[in-house]
C-alpha cells in the first residue's frame, strides 16, 4: 500500500510541476499556494481512487471470530470439518481450543478429518492424536449423527471447503447433520467459504429416482452456491425428512461475490490438487460413469482420462497406487490412451465434448458407460442419447428448461451477488 501511494504521489507531483511551474514562477504568493492546494487535492483524490480500486481479501465464516465466539460460550460444540477448515494456517479446532471453546467431538465426512482417506474409502471411528478429541465418522457406518452422538452437544459447526458440484458428498453430509439437529433441536453454524464454480449454474436438474449421496436433491451438478446458501435452500425448499426445518445460523463472508475468481489455498480432496482441476471436475467427473480412467493414481486426476483400448489416441499414462491419493486406481499398472486436460481452457459450463468424443472413438461402446454413470449425471436419458449420436447442443436443449427453472428458485437463497 505504501509502496502505491509514493508512485501516486510521484505521477501527480510529476504531472503538477509540469503542468503548473511556467505560471507558477510568475504568480502571486497567493497563486502559490492555490496551486498547492490544487496538488495536494490531486494526490488525496488519485490515493483514495487507488485504495477503492484495490481488491479486498474475502473473510470466510471461520476468519470472524468477533461474529462466532460469542455464540459458543458456555456451550458443548461439536464440528463437522476436515483438514481445509482454517482460518489461515491455523486450523479451526485449534483455535477454538485455544479460546477455551468446549469441544466434544469432531464429526468427519469424506476423506476424513485430515483429509488423507482415498475416494470411497470408509471412514472409521477414533480418536485424533493431536487434539485427543473423539472422531465421529459420518462416511462409514451410517452417513447421520445418532441421537446419541447430539445427546451432549448444543451447538454445531460446520466448516468445509466445498467445490460447488453436485456429486461432491460434502454438501450430502451438511444434510444429514441438518436433517439429525432439526430432530434433536440443534443448533447449526454455517461457516460460509466460496464457491470456486459459483459463477455458472449448468447440468442436468437431478431426477430424484436418482438419488443417492452423490446426488440428494434436484439442482443442477454446478448449483452456483456457497454452502450457506445452499443449506438455506435444504431448509427453504423442504427437502429434509418429513420437511423438517433445522436451525441453522449462517456467518457469511465478507468481501466476496460469485463471480470472484477464488484460487483454493488447500486442496479440498486428495484427488482435486490445483485449480485446474477444480475448474474440470464438474464435467470429467462424470468418467467416473464410464469405463475409463479420470486419471486416479497419476498425479493430474481429472485431468487426464484414458483406457487401455483407446489405442489410437496419442496420449498415455499409468495408473499406479499412490498412498494418500489414490489405492488401487481403475486400470492400475496399465497403459491407459486417451486426453491431457492440463493446459485445457475451462469454460463456465458443463462440457460433454470429451465424453462425446471418447464414447465414439471407443472401441466396444457397449463397456463404455456403467450403471453409476445416471447416478453422476442425474439423468436416464443423457446416457441413450449420447448412444444416439446426438450433439452437445441437441442434449443441452433437453435439460434446459428444468435448469432455467432451477435458476429462478436459487436467487431465493442467495446471501452475495
């Protein structure tokens, strides 16, 4: 900042002397210091544009401590976290510890609480070693809170990077934690992050004979919201049991609007590394449908897609287990054909240009798609008509209506631009 303002200052003393010091020599004393003032109005006026100008830094839910502690005093916490709920390098466990905050558990959804368990992989039960707190696992066993587990709790936070797609269980598992406090009269904190693809909403509207945890309510797969917003959704449109209404509070971010480009400070999955593939993963997850590779056991998962029997394509990798990323990746060892994705431009839409393309260079098209693949795009049809030979544009215009409709719903529930 201080830097900024000695260039300010130097442009308009600059433009000033030139501008003035011919007319200055010859005027008044009272000229003099009207042409002062004039300069130094100039310099004020330019600094304070540049000020306005700059960029502020988005505060998340979790940075607010001012707004957050004093809901918790004198009341037994619970979390629903992992490993990218972090005010700064600090995670937010620590730091409510540190605040003498009661803590009685940490619920842990996907991947784990640190954030190190493959995709799919059960999560268990524990206790984590660094904090000594009981680990509660909701991607095991059972996917909602018990009774039981809520008996000595008043309060829960959740706090967890999502990436905005709809097959990203994060936002299943905010479910379920609502759906378990309204039963019990809990209170849920909703510590409110970006949307890395909050700034287009697109995909196929799901068909609720779909449903699984992939897939749990009837938005599109980039539904263009904050996890904030789309509890208030969960809770608006009535999609919990018995169209239960849990209490929820939501801290919103200061300085942010979804059209921010916002670069994630720590990948929010093993698999999801950079940005590009966050930009990717809502149109080359739905490989997971298929067949092929999506690059799980290379280090560009998601970005790299192949088979063992797209021979002529010119791209190759190899799957291989990598712990901490991936274990016994589909096609390990073996040399899979296909696309790099890495230096792709990624446009603010669902892309089936690749699944198209793939479908038709694929050998025995009758192995490429599996069952799970309705289940990610949440549509029976999008699968026939690929097989169909129809264009991306053909397959869109049958999904746009319920998307526009979708659209209309949302801005209820929008808490930012």
């Amino acid at each position: 900042m201080i830097g900024s303002f000695k260039k300010i200052v130097g442009k308009a003393l600059s433009y000033s002397l030139r501008a003035f010091v011919p007319s200055w020599q010859k005027s008044s004393p009272q000229s003099h210091k009207g042409t002062k003032r004039f300069v130094l109005c100039l310099i004020l006026f330019l600094y304070f544009f540049q000020l306005h100008a700059q960029p502020k830094t988005i505060l998340t839910g979790a940075a607010q401590l001012d707004l957050l502690l004093p809901k918790l005093n004198s009341q037994r916490i619970a979390l629903l976290v992992n490993h990218t709920s972090t005010i700064g390098k600090t995670h937010l466990v620590d730091t409510l510890l540190s605040e003498g905050i009661t803590i009685q558990k940490i619920f842990s959804p996907e991947h784990g609480f640190r954030g190190t368990a493959d995709a799919g992989e059960t999560v268990k039960d524990g206790i984590d070693s660094k904090t000594q707190l009981p680990l509660v696992s909701l991607y095991g066993s059972h996917k909602k809170p018990t009774p039981e587990q809520l008996a000595d709790v008043d309060v829960v936070i959740f706090d967890i990077q999502d990436v905005g797609a709809r097959f990203y269980t994060y936002i299943g598992s905010m479910h379920y934690l609502m759906e378990a406090c309204a039963e019990q009269k809990k209170k849920v904190i909703i510590l409110d992050r970006p949307n890395p693809n909050g700034s287009y909403v697109d995909g196929p509207v799901l068909d609720m004979s779909l449903k699984s945890f992939v897939g749990m309510h009837p938005v599109p797969i980039t539904h263009g919201m904050t996890v904030g917003e789309y509890a208030q959704m969960i809770n608006g449109q009535g999609w919990l049991e018995g169209k239960a209404k849990c209490e929820i509070e939501v801290i919103k971010m200061k300085n942010y609007h979804h059209s921010m480009k916002y670069p994630l400070p720590i990948k929010p999955s093993p698999n999801i590394p950079n940005n590009q593939t966050v930009a990717l993963y809502p149109s080359t997850c739905l490989f997971e449908g298929t067949s092929l590779s999506v690059g799980r056991g290379t280090k560009h998962p998601f970005e790299w897609i192949g088979h063992p029997d797209l021979k002529n394509q010119p791209f190759q990798f190899t799957p291989v287990s990598i712990e901490g990323m991936a274990k016994n990746p589909p096609h390990e060892n073996k040399i899979c054909y296909g696309i790099n994705l890495e230096n792709e431009k990624v446009k603010k839409e669902i892309s089936l240009k690749h699944l198209l393309q793939l479908y038709q260079r694929f050998p025995d098209k009758e192995k490429f798609f599996i069952p799970f693949f309705d289940k990610l795009i949440g549509n029976k049809n999008v699968r026939e008509q690929i097989k169909k030979g129809m264009t991306e544009t053909q397959i869109k215009a049958t999904w746009k209506k319920e998307l526009e409709e979708y659209k209309k719903m949302r801005l209820k529930y929008l808490l930012y631009d």
